[in-house]
C-alpha cells in the first residue's frame, strides 16, 4: 500500500494537462481490453466456422454473404472468414501498440519534466541547504533516479493496460468454460500472489542497495577524474580501478538480482500450463466421441491461456520492477516538493525590481553553521557605505568567507539582522532584489568547457551576448596577455574541462572579467587572485581602482600589501572586524 501512495503521489505532481492525458491513455487502454475480448470470442467463432464450414456454406443465414461476396464454395467461405478473423487481429494488436506507444511518449514527457522540475528546485534552494548535501546523490538522482521514477510511472500505466486485458480474456474465458476458467485463474492468482509476498521485501531491500552502490559509483569517478594529476604522479591508477569494479559489480549484482526475481515465475508458468491445457484436451478426449467439437475450445483456451499467462506475467515484471523503484521513488517525491519550500517564486516577482545600493550595516549579527556548535561569527557590526574599497585579512577559519556570504545574502544570520540603506532587511523575499547589486568572485571559482565569450558572459544566451563589452573587461583583467582578443578562433575556441587548458591565475582572470561582465554596484573577491602573481596581482587592482572609481570592493586577500589603496582594511578576528588601517 505504501507503494501504491508513493505512486499517486507522484502523479499530483502533474499538470492539468498531463491528467487528462492520462485519462486518455485509460481510454485507449479500455478499447484495447475490448479488442482483447472480442479476438478471444472471434477465434472461438473461426474455428467453429472452420470445422463447420459445409454447413455454414449451405445455411440460410450465409446466403446473403455468399452472394454479396460472389462465394461459390466453401473454401472461398474459409477464405473470407479467414480474412475477416486476420483483419480483427490487425486491430486488436494496433490497438495494443497504439496503447504502449501512447504510454511510452508520455513517460519520456513527465521524465522530462520531473528532470527539469527536480533541477530547477535544486538551483532554487538557498546555499546553506547546499551545504549540507552530497553532491553524488544529487547527482544520481537526476541521472539515474529520475529514470527510474519515470520507468515507474510507465510500468504503472502498463500494469494498469495489462489489468484491461486480463479482465477482458477472464470474461471471455467464463463464457467457454467457467469451471476451467476458475481453475486456471485460481492457480496463476495464487501462485504469484505467493511469490510477490516472499520477493517484496527482498526488492525493497535492493532499491536502497542500488542507490548506495550507485552514489558510490558517482563518487569514485568524480574523484578519479578530478584528482587525475595525483594519480598519475603518485601511480594510483590501481586504486581506483579496484574500488570502481568493486561498486560496479555490487551494483550490476543488484541488478541482475531485481531482474532474476522478475522473471524466474514465467518458465514455472507457461510449464505449468502447457500441462494444463495437455491434460485438459487428455480429459476432453477421453470423455468425447467427436474430435471436431473439441478443436474450437482447446484452440480458445490455449490461445487464451497464452494471453492470461502474458498478462499476469507482465503485472507481476512490472510490479516487481516498481517495488525495486521505491527508495527512488522517495528521493524524487522529496526534491520535487521542495518547490512549496524554495524561493523560486520570490526569485520571479523580484526579476523587475530593484534598490540602488547605499549602504548596509550589520546589526549584531551571529552566525553558526548547522550541526557545529560554536559561531563563526559572533555579535559583528559594522556599517559599509557606497564606493568604499574595503579590504579584509584574517587567519584561516576566522569567518572571512562567512562574512561575504551573509552580505551576498547567500547566508542568512543565526542571530541578528542585516540592514540595507537604514531600511530593507535581508529576508527572503529582498535578498534576490539585493543580490542583483552583486558580482561574487568566490576562491572556488568554476570554468566551463566552452569559449572566452560564454565563460566571461556566463548563463547569458551566446546572442545576447555583448562582445565589445566582454573585450573591454578581458582587457582589464589582463586576459589579452594570454589570449588575443581581435582573433576570433581564440576568442570562440574551448577553454577545456574547468579550465584544464589554462594556469590557476589565468583562470582567475577569466572569473575576475566575468564579475565585471555583471557590471554590478559591488564586487566582492574572495581571495580570487590568490594564484597570480604579485606584479600581476597589483596591475589587477590597479585597474579595477582606475577604471571603477564609484565600485563598492569586499576583497578578501592574506597579502596586505595589494590592499594598501583601499579605503580601509580590517582584520576578523574572534568573528569580529579589527580596523587595520583607515585612508
């Protein structure tokens, strides 16, 4: 039953559009159950036809037929009712594929959805949330979770299909034999209700093993690929390659272990059954003078045994292949309802509007990180005002990163409050209003595996995209030292795999013309030229002080020096501001 909730669950997650539909699947579904029924009891009929065809051919009722048809004999008879049964089997089998084509372009629809749903909710969350997570999961649940949620919905709807179907033979079944019926209904029921009972558990069990094995999967490729230069230094090849066989094989085991228990009922069954119908045709035989009456019902009754035995097989796969679904199921339910908790909307109604930066004090704030006990930051005021150049040194752990982050707003405070121009406090509704004063250059900078254009005029559409203005901060930033500016291979050209092709101040640079790019009222640097050198470094600042007389600046530097043209500099320390130095 819980299975079940999890299901419906995730289908009030669609749109008004999608339910209906669904609802229109469940129509094609009904008309398939009926096609079903209706070639059952038509073959029923053929092979009474067949075995009775000089009869037919010389009844009363088949004059109008023959004539019509210009039939002369009773083999031209066979013929068209031979005919007339192919064209029944035509539709009842179009009527399937319409139903699974239909069930299949809809699944691909909500996986889109769900993918794009659950991403968005992701990029939606405030930072601290990101904080506390793990990247590889949340990397395989949009890559491998998502796939299973929609593989559920589909096996869901086809359980669903099947379920018409087997109704629909069952009738069609009663009405040739009912004893018979009972009997090999009974036995199919009470055979895999036996065996889903014994397996369930054992399948739940591999969903939550499946998405440990491949989370570990995630992380140990993660790592191999971003600590490539170690292992190649240090000969570590090996390691990695024992622990990414040891998680893959625990995984594929899992897998084939789900797929065994799917399966393994169906070789039982169809023995099982090819016995029945063996005894059955044995006791009809032995009980029955005339073979020719006994060919239509064992030719029913097997081809409907065969259908009965596809159906139930195919609700006990499905069945089976959702319950090993079940953890994914959760995880997905749960990132996707994160959309009543994220400020996705706020973001939105926040897209128009705007607040000219004056100043911004901190009230006696407080901040600890979740699951620590002591604050990084603790009582801190201070009052930072438009155009000033702050610069700000401490040891590392004295809470520098943290300050950037509650005045970015991508922290909110434990305790206290932080105050914009004497008036607009950063809740959650003012800060996506507030951050659009910012250009943040974090140290943990990103490079992404495309041009100088798209990586300076990052999350920009390449045709919106300003060339003359990205030259112009490039050139500020010194990237024209590395890289021509009037060459347009060079400019459009791959700067490889988080920068791979380029030294850790050029790809400084690069993140430092980026925040320009923004042309924001305040620049914060995060200890984002820590990799240049000094000369480079001073050039740097010196034409950001030039060129940006009325930018308000928050670098964060260990070298004091850099920082003797600011305003003023202050040391954190005790998670409270020390004036160092006042212009």
């Amino acid at each position: 039953m819980e299975t079940i909730k999890l299901i419906f669950n995730l289908f009030s997650f669609f749109s008004q559009k999608r339910k209906l539909q669904v609802y229109g699947i469940l129509f094609l579904m009904i008309i398939s159950g009926i096609s079903e029924a209706a070639l059952v009891s038509l073959f029923l009929t053929f092979l009474n036809a067949i075995t009775n065809i000089n009869k037919l051919f010389y009844s009363s009722n088949f004059e109008y037929i023959n004539s019509f048809f210009g039939i002369n004999n009773p083999n031209q008879l066979k013929a068209l009712l031979g005919i007339f049964f192919i064209i029944m089997i035509i539709i009842s089998s179009s009527s399937r594929l319409l139903t699974f084509w239909t069930t299949y372009r809809f699944s691909s629809i909500i996986g889109t959805e769900f993918s794009y749903k659950s991403f968005k909710n992701k990029l939606y969350q405030n930072y601290a949330s990101f904080l506390e997570q793990d990247s590889n999961s949340f990397l395989s649940l949009l890559t491998v979770y998502i796939d299973k949620v929609v593989s559920v919905i589909e096996r869901f709807l086809l359980i669903i299909a099947s379920i018409f179907i087997l109704i629909a033979i069952i009738v069609s079944l009663l009405i040739v034999d009912f004893k018979l019926t009972i009997t090999l209904f009974g036995t199919i029921f009470i055979i895999y209700n036996l065996i889903g009972k014994f397996v369930s558990k054992r399948l739940y069990s591999n969903s939550k093993k499946e998405i440990e094995y491949d989370s570990n999967k995630i992380s140990i490729l993660r790592e191999g690929i971003n600590s490539i230069r170690e292992i190649l230094i240090n000969n570590r090849q090996e390691f990695f390659l024992n622990n990414f066989k040891n998680a893959e094989s625990k995984l594929q085991n899992i897998k084939a272990d789900t797929k065994i228990i799917s399966i393994f009922p169906k070789p039982i069954l169809e023995a099982l059954g090819l016995t029945t119908i063996s005894l059955t045709v044995l006791i009809l035989s032995l009980s029955s003078e005339s073979y020719d009456s006994l060919i239509p019902v064992i030719g029913t009754i097997s081809l409907a045994s065969i259908r009965l035995l596809n159906s139930v097989q195919s609700i006990y796969a499905y069945w089976s292949s959702i319950l090993a679904s079940t953890v994914s199921i959760k995880e997905v339910t749960e990132l996707l309802n994160q959309n009543k908790k994220n400020y996705f909307s706020t973001v939105i109604l926040s897209k128009n509007k705007s607040v000219k930066f004056s100043n911004i004090e901190f009230i006696n704030v407080s901040y600890k990180y979740p699951k620590t006990k002591m604050n990084t930051i603790s009582n801190f005021n201070c009052k930072l005002s438009k155009g000033e150049k702050i610069g700000i040194v401490g040891k590392t752990g004295s809470g520098k990163s943290t300050f950037i982050d509650l005045f970015a707003g991508l922290l909110s405070p434990t305790k206290g409050s932080i105050l914009v121009n004497n008036k607009y406090k950063q809740t959650e509704k003012f800060i996506p209003i507030w951050q659009k004063n910012i250009s943040y250059l974090s140290q943990f900078l990103y490079i992404s595996n495309r041009s100088l254009i798209e990586n300076v005029a990052f999350g920009i559409d390449r045709n919106l995209i300003d060339i003359k203005k990205v030259k112009e901060v490039c050139k500020i930033a010194l990237i024209d030292e590395f890289i021509d500016l009037n060459n347009k291979y060079d400019l459009n050209k791959s700067l490889g795999e988080a920068g791979v092709k380029l030294s850790g101040g050029q790809r400084q640079r690069i993140a430092l013309a980026r925040a320009l790019y923004k042309n924001s009222d305040i620049l914060i640097l995060d200890e984002a030229t820590s990799a240049l050198d000094l000369g480079t470094e001073k050039l740097v600042m010196k034409n950001l002080l030039t060129y940006y007389k009325d930018l308000t600046i928050l670098m964060i530097s260990h070298r004091i020096s850099v920082l003797n043209k600011f305003d003023k500099i202050y040391e954190l320390s005790n998670g409270n501001f020390k004036s160092l130095h006042t212009s």
